[in-house]
C-alpha cells in the first residue's frame, strides 16, 4: 500500500511534537535550524550536495 503524502506529513509533524515534548516551539526551531546547518557543513565537507 502506498504511502499518501497527507500522512506522511502528519507522521512528521507528530514525531515533530513528541521530540519537542515541553520546549517553547521557537526554541525547537533555532535547535533544528541549528542541527540542519551542522549537518549541512558536514555534507559539503564530504563533497556532497544536496
């Protein structure tokens, strides 16, 4: 059975919020926004694009 993209988003968003537990939202963001960029730093090191 495939996956419809209106549950994959819901699985994200849910896995999203229990990750989160009881931090601010805001707070979330600058630490996600933080480990997308460290990760992105590590890609290009490599060589890899995205």
């Amino acid at each position: 059975m495939a996956l419809k993209k209106s549950q994959l988003y819901g699985s994200l968003w849910q896995g999203g919020d229990e990750l989160r537990g009881g931090m601010d939202t805001s707070q979330y963001r600058d630490e996600v926004a933080a480990l997308a960029a460290r990760v992105d730093g590590h890609l290009g090191k490599m060589g890899v694009t995205p």
